[in-house]
C-alpha cells in the first residue's frame, strides 16, 4: 500500500557535540520518506527552490521514492539551522528560512490522489489541510508538527486535528501545544479534539501511543553513541506509517508493532548525520534491531515461575495482588 507524504524538503546546517553538518539534505518529508521506503511504495509531494542539489535525492528515488510531486520553484530553498547541546532531546533553532515554502500551495498529482495512508510531515498546518481537500479518503491520516507552527498557526493546527486520525509530537510540543504537564491528560486533551490515536515521543525515553483508553509504550533503543538526532522523529513516522502501510492492518496490536518499527527507524537516523543511515539500511538490519527491541523489555514475572513450580523466593501465588 503506497504512503503519500507532504512535508519539507531542506538544506539542514545541524551542530552536536560530536561535529558539524553545514546544507545536508533535510527536511520532514524527507527524513520520513528515507525511512517509510524500506516498507512499501512512497509519494513524495514537496517544493524545492532553484539552488536544490536535487542529484542529492537520488538515493531516494532508487529506493522507490516517487519524486513526481517534488516541485521545483524560483527561490531558494527552505533551510533549517539548529543546534543540539549535551541534551540531545531538544534542538535550538537557530534559523528557518522558509524560502519558496512561504509560496507553496502542495499540488496532489492524479496518480497519488487515492494513497490509503497519508502523513502530513512537518509543515504550515494549512498547507496540511489543503492536502487533505485534494485526496479521496484514506485509510489512515497521520500529522507532525513542532513548537514553530504551534506558536504561529496554532488556530489552524487545531483545525486540522479535526481532520487526522492519528498525530505524532514529541513531549515538549505535547505539553506546549494543550497547556497541559501531565502527558496522559495531554494525550486526552488532543484525542478529545479529533485524532484517535495520539503518538507522544520522548526522544531517548521511548514512546507512547495513546489509543482510547489504552496506553502502550516502547522504549528507544538504547544506543551508546548517538550522532545527530535530527530526523528521529521524522524517521519514527515512517517506521511506524510505513509498518502500517506494509500490513495494512489498523488494529491495537499492529499499532504497537508499528511502533516499535518507529522507535528502531527513530535509532538508526541518529546514528549519523542527515539521512545518511536511514536511506541506506537493509529489511534484516531492520529486523534485527526490532528483534532486539522485544529482547529489551523481555522479562519472566516472578508469577510466571510460580506456576510453573519453581521455588521463586516471595513468588508464592496468589502473592502481587493475583488471584488473592
Ligand atoms: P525531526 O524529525 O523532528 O528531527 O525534524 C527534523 C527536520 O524538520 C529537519 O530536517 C528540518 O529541515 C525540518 N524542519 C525544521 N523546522 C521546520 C519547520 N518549521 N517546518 C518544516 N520543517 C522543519
């Protein structure tokens, strides 16, 4: 099943503590594409200017990214400077030129208009609505966005959760965006205004994914050098959308195996710069980081045993509450 995505397409300028990387290929839409074609098929609908190095996309598009909604205007291209400090959590700002984005109206080819899964990356909320009112009903609508857009369109952000079933946002967007600390009252907050599904990152604390009254978390894989997170949550999106397109199965237990594809796709983009490792990965390398994922939080409960008849010390049953 093919995934549409509308989002940016960027020269990224990023500082770490670890290096420097000045005009690399960047953006949501291409961070999630970068990840979501390990999956399935991928629609790629996005605006570059005049000075694109577009040769850089090639990788992409041999990896099954369909580029023909990639347009190129007169102007200069969007581009994003930031900065990480120690706390790889959170990016600083430093710039955001948004270049031919602040003309773009996104143009859905025919051939891209029936995409069953569609995911509005990171971009003005009312270019993410304009999308919506050029596709016909898809399975699934999922959305991203960061604390520049809920600070300057936040009217049209809560629009557009009319519109989505399901929206991805780390914890300091969640708590900005509905005033709320406490993240399950946050994720309330936002399923009481239109998505059903809410995903709430916690970068290299793992991730919830808020469903009605269920709650399912992941950790992040713990990794012991980390590079750049720029793109981690763009590359969790399209673990995740890109798991759900391949399987094409909404339910609560598809739902949280896709988020696990999301927190291994989030692991690998910070393993370097750019989407320089997410592009270039491979299904068993993929596999075998899901699998170590399951090894992660895999553990015998002391009740376990105890039926089994094995002497646990303080694992009589009926002990913890079971049965008593
Ligand atoms: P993330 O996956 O959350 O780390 O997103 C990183 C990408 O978001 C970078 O490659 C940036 O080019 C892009 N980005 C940063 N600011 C904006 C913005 N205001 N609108 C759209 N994309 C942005």
């Amino acid at each position: 099943m093919p995934v549409l995505v509308v989002g940016s397409v960027a020269l990224d300028s990023v500082e770490t503590p670890f290096g420097k990387a000045e005009e690399v290929l960047g953006g949501s839409a291409t961070m999630f594409a970068s990840s979501a074609c390990h999956f399935g098929p991928v629609q790629l609908v996005g605006v570059v200017g005049s000075d694109y190095p577009l040769e850089k996309l090639e990788p992409l598009r041999a990896k099954g990214v369909d580029l023909a909604g990639l347009e190129q205007a007169e102007g200069e291209s969007f581009r994003w400077r930031a900065r990480y400090r120690h706390d790889l959590n959170s990016a600083e700002t430093l710039e955001t030129r948004l270049g031919v984005f602040s003309h773009f109206r996104p143009q859905i080819p025919e051939a891209f208009r029936n995409a069953p899964y569609v995911f509005l990356g990171n971009i003005d909320p009312r270019l993410q609505r304009d999308v919506l009112r050029q596709v016909a009903r898809p399975k699934l609508v999922a959305c991203d966005t960061m604390n520049f857009w809920i600070e300057s369109r936040r009217a049209d952000l809560l629009d557009l959760l009319g519109h989505v079933d399901l929206i991805t946002l780390n914890d300091a967007e969640a708590r900005q965006l509905t005033e709320e600390a406490n993240l399950v009252k946050a994720a309330r907050w936002i399923m009481a205004r239109g998505p059903k599904h809410v995903v709430i990152k916690k970068g290299e604390h793992g991730a919830f994914l808020f469903s009605g009254d269920s709650i399912f978390f992941a950790p992040a894989y713990p990794l012991e050098s980390i590079f750049d997170p720029t793109g981690a949550g763009d590359s969790f999106a399209g673990g995740f959308i890109g798991w759900l397109a391949a399987t094409d199965d909404l339910s609560e237990a598809n739902m949280r195996r896709a988020v696990v594809y999301g927190s291994a796709m989030g692991s690998f983009a910070v393993e370097r710069f750019s989407n320089e490792r997410t592009v270039a990965l491979t299904l068993p390398e993929i596999d075998r980081r899901v699998a170590e994922f399951r090894q992660l939080v895999a553990f015998e409960h002391a009740l376990d045993r105890a039926a089994e008849g094995a002497a646990t010390p303080g694992a009589e049953p009926g002990e913890f509450g079971a049965g008593a």
